[in-house]
C-alpha cells in the first residue's frame, strides 16, 4: 500500500473506531440506549464490536507504511 493513502485510511479508521467507543461507552455509562427500539445489550455490543473491527483496522493499515 502506497504511503499516503495507508496513512489516511489509518487515521480515518483509528478516529472512527475510538470516537464509536467513547459514545457506546458513554451511552452505556449513562443507561441511555445506543440505538433506539433494539435489545439495549445487542446494539451495544454490536457497536462496541465495530469500534474495535475499526480500531484493528487501523492499526492495521498503519503498520502498513
């Protein structure tokens, strides 16, 4: 992968995924619900979950440079 695009996407995934967890663990602090009309555990599980996936890919493609 070129450098720049690695970097970009790297960064762009690393600040989506941190920003996704922040929230969903804000949400779940405040026993607020992550997403309305879904099982309170599902939508923050799945969410947590993607925020992670985000977060790996990320680091992924930034020890891609």
């Amino acid at each position: 992968m070129e450098r720049g695009p690695a970097i970009y996407a790297g960064v762009v995934f690393a600040l989506f995924g941190g920003a996704l967890l922040l929230w969903t663990a804000a949400r779940v602090r405040q026993r607020r619900p992550v997403a309305h009309g879904v099982n309170p555990v599902a939508s923050a599980t799945l969410a947590g979950l993607a925020s992670v996936i985000a977060l790996i890919l990320g680091a992924w493609c930034l020890t891609r440079l």
